[in-house]
C-alpha cells in the first residue's frame, strides 16, 4: 500500500517509529499530558481452555508495568474463567451471557481509568516486552489512534494483521478470486505489505490492540452492532475518520493460535454470529493446534 503523507521511517540504525512532518496536517491529539503509564488489558473469554491461562501468563513478561486486566466471560463455563483471574489478579465481569466480542470488550473496558487501553483475544501469546514496544510506539507518534503489533501463526509464518481499508471493488475482487488465485492484485492489496518498520494501515486485526484511552472514549469502543468479525475493520475506519493513524508495529511480536477459544463449538458462535446485523465477507477462521510462543517469538 501507498505510505501515508508525513509518516517516514528514519535512516537505517535510527529509531523506526515514524515522525511529523512540518507538512503533514495536525489532527486532533489521542493523548495529551505526561507520557501515560497505566495500562488496562482486556480480553473476551468463551469457554476457554488452556489458552486463557497462557495468554495471562505471557502477558507478565510482555510489559514490565503492572497491568489491570479484565476477562468478560461470554461463556457458561466460569469455574475455569473465576479461576485463571484467581490465579492471575484479573477481574470477570459478564453473567455468561454471549454478547459478542466487541460488546464484550466495551463491558470490560466500562469505566476505563487508566491510560491505554488493550483489546486482545485470550488465544495469543505474548513475546517477552511486546506491549511495552507497542506502548512505546504510541508514545513515539502522538497522532496513534490505534496499534497493533506483528501476529505469527503458530508455525512462525506471518499473518497478515495490517490491512488496508476494503472498496466496493477491491472488496468484491478479493472475495471472487483470493481462492482460486491467491497472489491476484486485490488480495494483495488488501492484505497489506506487511513491512519491517512501523508503518500506517487502514486497519488492525482485533486479536490485538492498543489505544490511548482518549481515543477509545472518543470512538465509544467497538460498534456492537458487529456481533463477531468486522467490528475491528469498523474501529480503524473510525479511527481514521477522526484524524488519528492506525499503526503497526513489527518489533511487536506476538502468536496468535487463531480462534482457540470456540473452535470446539463452532456451531454455537456461527448461529450468534449471524443473528446480528452484520455485513462481511471474512472467511471462517481455521483451527490451528496449539503451540507455546518459545521458539516463534524473536530473540534479541
């Protein structure tokens, strides 16, 4: 994709992040004061197995700042969600009831306090101090909105987690030949370049976000009307039609073992998931066999 006017990378063995330019415009700021430290980290449980304990447990050396961390419970199996948050200092919130994934994110977001804001599925692994290199590249690029770090599958390959806005026409090509031709330019497009430096996108995968709490309460959170899948193609929209940068951030790595916590009962969240209102074309997720995140994670 195209770079964004005013957002460059510095010259090799400079600092990454990207940088203001005299000519770019000034939107409105997402933060504002001295430098946020707090951090909130929540997570959407559905009948978990032992992903959710593995991604509370990857969180502590993902960030040497002491995180609050809320679990909004959207399944029926909450000895196991009461006991990962015992073992881990979380909080539950949530009766069990299956509100969806953005609704269960703005739940536990309610009443945000604290600086910066994490929405990320109990299915990931973090890589050690990958929430603080996103915090730092928040801090770095005042006009961040949203931040996502690098996804890998569980094999060590790249997911394709920085994307480009989808057009009618680009949407369409993608959905009619990503199958059959899958190196065809509206894939391609949409898939995004996936490159080394931090780099502007239109969108983020919503296995992992970080917003300053500023914007997050100027957006509202995640368009609830999305029951599952598209509310995060919704919020990086959003977020760029409020003027701030949906970045991602590749010295951020984290593991992604891709929809862990309901493929055992995919048919329950299918028929929730087309209740709603919803309109999009992503493709079912596939299971992948669980890994633990030594050895995919990058050594420095």
């Amino acid at each position: 994709m195209q770079p964004l006017t005013g957002v460059h990378t510095r010259a090799a063995g400079a600092c990454s992040l990207p940088r203001v330019t005299d000519a770019a415009p000034t939107p409105p700021r997402a933060s504002a004061g001295p430098p946020p430290e707090t951090i909130r980290v929540v997570t959407v449980a559905y009948n978990p197995g032992e992903e959710l304990e593995r991604f509370l447990e990857t969180l502590r050396t993902a960030t040497s700042r002491i995180p609050t961390v809320v679990i909004a419970d959207n399944g029926t199996e909450h000895e196991r969600v009461k006991y990962a948050a015992e073992q881990y200092g979380a909080r539950v919130v949530g009766d069990g009831t299956n509100r969806g994934y953005g609704a269960g994110a703005n739940l536990a977001a309610r009443d945000l306090t604290e600086d910066w804001l994490v929405v990320a599925n109990p299915d990931i692994q973090w890589c050690p101090g990958s929430l603080d290199t996103l915090i730092e590249a928040g801090r770095a690029e005042p006009r961040a909105g949203c931040l996502g770090p690098r996804l890998l599958n569980p094999d060590g390959s790249v997911y394709p987690s920085g994307r480009a806005l989808p057009s009618l026409v680009g949407g369409a090509g993608h959905a009619i030949l990503g199958r059959v031709w899958p190196g065809n330019p509206f894939s391609a497009a949409y898939h995004g370049t996936n490159e080394d430096a931090t780099h502007a996108v239109g969108w983020l995968s919503g296995a992992c976000l970080l917003l300053p709490a500023a914007a997050w309460k100027r957006l509202g959170g995640f368009d609830e009307d999305y029951f599952m899948f598209f509310e995060d193609v919704d919020l990086g929209a959003r977020v760029g039609r409020a003027g701030w940068l949906n970045l991602q951030v590749p010295d951020a790595v984290v593991v992604h073992a891709q929809g862990a916590s309901w493929k055992s009962r995919p048919e329950r969240m299918i028929r929730a998931h087309h209740a709603p209102r919803v309109a999009t074309s992503t493709p079912a997720i596939r299971p992948s066999g669980r890994r633990p995140c030594a050895g995919r994670c990058p050594r420095g």
